[in-house]
C-alpha cells in the first residue's frame, strides 16, 4: 500500500500576524467533513489538536487574544486530508504546518538551535505562505507604513529561495473591509514596492488551456481568522473583541487550497519522470537482449527462405518457433519508432494531472491515490470560484 505524500508548508510572518490563530481557524473550519469540499482534516497529534482547540476556544470567547508563540518552542502541526467514502475512510495527503516565534523573522537569534532549526525547515520547505498583517497593509494604504521594508525584509529573501509554491495572506481583511479598500487597491499598492513587484512577476505559470488552474501561479488571498463584525480596531492600534460576537473564519480554505494542487502537480510529475526512467531502462535492456539473439534469428530466417520449400517443410531440425517470429517482428517495430524523437513537455505531465480528475465522486473514492485525485479536484474548483468573484479581483500576481 502507498503511503500518502507528506508536504511541509511553512507560515511566514513577523510576530503579530497571525500565524497560531490561522492554524485555528484552518482547523475549525475544516475539521468536520466540508459538504461541499467533500474532505477533512484530522491532527495525528491528541495533544497539539487539543491543544488547538483550546487556542481556537479562547480566540472565539470573551477573553483575551491568545499569546504570541513562545520563541523556545517550535510546534509541527502534521494535518491528515481524509476522505471518506462507502468504500471506507482514505488519507489523501499530510500536510506538516510549522509554527514559530514571528521575532524569529524580524530578528533572528543567529547560532541559537532554535533558529539552526528554523533555518533548515524552511530550506527544505515544499512551500510556503506569507502572512501581511492586515492592520500594517491598512497603514500602507494610508501612507505611513514601512513594514514592507521593515518586517517583510527577510520574509522576501526566503520566498525568492523556494522552489515550490508560494502565496501571500492578508490577515485581519475585515480591517480593510471596514473602510472599503479593494483587493485590487491593495495589490495596486504592493506592487509599487520594488522587491514585491520583483517577487510576485518573476515567476511564470504554466499556461495551458485544458488546466483551469495553472500551477505556478502567485495569489494575494484576503482572509479573516474570525470574519466580519466579531473584533475592530481600537485606537491603540489593538484588535479588540465585540461583544456576543461569533467567530466566521473567512478564506482560510482558500490558502491552504492554493498550495496544495502545485505540490500535487509536482508530484505526478516527478512520478512520471521516473516511470519514464524506469520504462527506457527496462526497454534499453530488452534491446541488448534482442541484438545479443539477433543474428542467430537472422540466420535461421535466412536459411529458412534459401531453402527449397520441401526441405523446409519436411525437416524437423529447423524450425522457427512463432515467438521468435514475433520477437523479431517486434524488435524491427521499436527499432523503427526510436527514429521519433519527441522533445520533454512538462506541460503534458501537468495535464495528466489534470485528467485524472474524472474521479469526481465522492463514492469513487477506494484508495489513497484516488481520494488524493477527488481532494485536488476539489480544491481546483474552490480556487476557480474564489478566482472568478469579482470581490477577489486582484487575487492573481502571475
């Protein structure tokens, strides 16, 4: 049995942004099996979920907002995606969250474990998610903000290094919403700042019409850990509770949608690759074995047809059995399409992809494979119709 992918998503941003309540609310609203979506999430971990839910219960209460992450601590959140079908209940995937102290970022403990540790996780990242704190994005938008330059400085460094996928998170976008700013304002602003601009256009997609959704593409998802009307901005430039409010987490499906179907892609092409590898290896060897037989075969053949018919029909010594025949007849056929050389085409690999989503039902979900084909469909259409709403016009950087 195959064991599901594991992927290593790490959360970047300065202490303050809201990385511990995302992972809350992520939680919250994914825990029980989404009518819609059609999947959902477990923690491997007892302790972390209920640690989770305890973290989540005091964001929803009356009380105060959680504390920061202790900088000694360095939390993993391994997330299970679970399908669950007549056939029975299916892991799809794992995806490994890391939570870390935001000073971390903004200043960096240099040859302390716990920054060495921080270090490596986010070189070895499959991907990652930049938090903008909303509060400091509403600055900006009114002139007196430099945390792009400030806070943001080594998060664009370590974007500009990963290989995968990444994507940036508005936090706190009711903020914004209360005094009216558009997404597509928004990104108008970011993308006047230089290292931004150069990081959200440097990268391409690939485009193809019969993928809806080209991997490799940038989103500026806007999102809210508790949604409208639940907390507002004091003058003192803090977050505070209203009162007999209830939480309505707000995109957080989004981004942890936008990451998954790129690792997906690049993990259905990686496998071709190999079986492709392990397909001419194994024809290359065949080819050997048939040119090592070749001239006996071609001898017998040619005595064969040298000799009168009589001869060949009466005589019991030469014989041509019907496998070699065909073994022959086979070798001249490979020999004759190996002439055609057909160049790499990544793009194809990312359509195979996109073919096995035929899988749409939740019934045909009976193993791991297909339940991680029913998830990323899913997670396709979330993206489409996030993408599609003319609110979240502005959401696509490249």
């Amino acid at each position: 049995m195959t064991e599901p992918m594991t992927y290593t998503v790490v959360t970047l941003g300065p202490s303050g942004a809201g990385k511990t309540v995302y992972l809350a609310a992520l939680w919250q609203s994914l825990r029980l099996q989404h009518p819609r979506l059609g999947f959902y999430l477990t923690l491997d971990d007892p302790v972390l979920e209920h640690r989770l839910q305890r973290t989540y219960q005091q964001v929803a209460g009356p009380g105060e907002w959680p504390l920061p992450t202790d900088g000694r601590e360095f939390p993993e959140w391994v997330f299970s995606v679970k399908v669950r079908s007549q056939h029975g209940q299916f892991t799809a995937m794992r995806v490994r969250y890391i939570d870390y102290a935001g000073d971390r970022l903004t200043d960096p403990q240099e040859g302390s474990p716990e920054q060495e540790r921080l270090d490596r996780t986010m070189q070895d990242a499959d991907a990652l998610l930049a938090l903008l704190d909303g509060r400091k994005i509403r600055d900006m938008m009114r002139g007196n903000g430099d945390f792009l330059d400030h806070d943001m400085a080594r998060v664009f460094g370590l974007l500009q290094s990963c290989s995968g996928p990444i994507h940036f998170a508005i936090t706190k976008w009711d903020v914004l919403e209360a005094e009216y700013y558009s997404l597509k304002q928004v990104r108008e602003r970011l993308l006047e700042h230089p290292e931004f601009r150069t990081l959200a256009t440097g990268r391409q997609n690939w485009r193809t019409a019969r993928m809806p959704v080209p991997p490799g593409r940038i989103r500026l998802i806007p999102t809210s850990s508790v949604g409208k009307n639940f907390a507002v901005l004091g003058a003192d430039k803090l977050m505070h509770k209203l009162a007999n409010a209830r939480p309505r987490p707000q995109h957080v499906d989004v981004c942890f949608a936008a990451v998954l179907p790129d690792l997906l892609a690049n993990a259905v092409s990686t496998m071709k690759e190999q079986e492709r590898q392990e397909k001419k290896q194994r024809r290359s060897d065949a080819r050997a074995e048939r040119e090592a037989e070749g001239p006996n075969l071609l001898r017998t053949i040619a005595d064969l047809l040298s000799a009168p018919a009589a001869a060949v029909l009466s005589s019991r010594e030469v014989q041509v059995p019907v496998q070699a025949l065909a073994a022959f007849m086979v070798a001249s056929a490979e020999g004759a399409a190996d002439l055609i050389k057909l160049p790499p085409n990544e793009l194809r690999k990312a359509r195979h992809l996109q073919k096995s989503f035929r899988k749409r039902n939740v019934d045909a979900v009976k193993d791991s494979a297909s339940a991680a084909q029913f998830v990323t469909h899913k997670l396709v259409e979330l993206l489409l119709e996030f993408e599609r709403s003319p609110q979240n016009d502005g959401t696509i950087l490249s």
